[in-house]
C-alpha cells in the first residue's frame, strides 16, 4: 500500500510539473555549460515541460556526482525524440500504456487527420528513445550520448543507463 500511495503521489507531481513548467535562472546556464550548439538547438526545440524534465534528470545526476558529459547530455536530451505531445496522451502512456501502444500502430497516413495526428504523437511516444538517438546524433551528440538515449548500450555500459533511467524515474 505505501509504494502505491508513493508512487500516485510520484505522478501527481508529475503531473503538475508537466502543467506548470518553469525554470530558474540558472538552468540557461547549466545547460549550456554541458550541450554543444547543435545539442542546445535540439533541446531549445523540445517542449517546455520535456526541457524542464530533462533538467531535472542532469540536477539528480549532478546530485549524485555523475560528471559525465555524455551522460549529463543524455539526461538534458532523452526525451527529444517526444515531439508535441498532448497532455492526455501522455497520462494515457502512464495509464494504459498498451492503448497508447495500440493508437501508435495507426499512426500511417490514413483516416482523419486528427486521428492521424494522435497517432503520430503516439508513436513518438512509444519510439521516442530511438527517434531521440536519431535526432541527437545529427545534433552532433556524441557516440556515447547517443547511446545512452537510445538505452541500447554494451554491457560495459549498463551501469550508465541504470543511474541515468533511476534520475529519470525520480525526476
């Protein structure tokens, strides 16, 4: 019962940080002390509430001393791969992941344009980690950067995404 109400309470929070968005001075600075221009381009291209998340998923990684550059980039840039996504659709991914994996299979160029659309979105949703890699690597990202956004890494490697996917959990 107490890892369900932590957890209701995680995305509650959640939640309303993705509907109020904002930052403070100094994450401007932060990120781009770490992100190369065509790396600042991208994330001055996801949405508000995407920047913001990825800010806190570098501040928990900074908090427990995770220096890596590549790392750090990762965590600003995961969830490039995103796009605009509505509100609902991204509850409905937390809620019932499996309908919103169902609406990604329509996301072909058929049917009404709104549906259309909300099948794109739900297919970047779904395919966001590669789409993101994709992207990260034409922004100029490194191997390594773009590997960690992908989650697809060697085995050497496993630790990286393990700390990087436990700041995204707690971000």
């Amino acid at each position: 019962m107490r890892v369900l109400l932590a957890r209701t309470a995680y995305r509650a929070r959640q939640f309303l940080l993705a509907l109020f968005p904002r930052f403070e001075e100094h994450h401007g600075d932060l990120v781009r002390s770490v992100l190369n221009e065509g790396e600042l381009a991208l994330f001055e291209s996801m949405e508000v509430r995407d920047q913001r998340h990825g800010i806190r998923v570098m501040e928990h990684l900074l908090r427990d001393h995770h220096a890596d550059r590549d790392l750090l980039a990762a965590g600003l840039l995961h969830d490039c791969g995103k796009g605009r996504v509505p509100l609902w659709l991204r509850v409905a991914y937390v809620a019932a992941p499996w309908l919103v994996r169902l609406l990604a299979r329509g996301a072909e160029p058929s049917g009404a344009p709104r549906a259309r659309a909300a099948a794109a979105a739900a297919y970047r949703l779904v395919h966001h980690a590669s789409l993101g890699a994709a992207l990260a690597a034409r922004a100029g990202s490194s191997e390594a950067t773009v590997r960690y956004i992908s989650g697809s890494v060697p085995e050497h490697e496993h630790d990286k995404i393990a700390v990087l996917r436990a700041a995204d959990d707690r971000s």
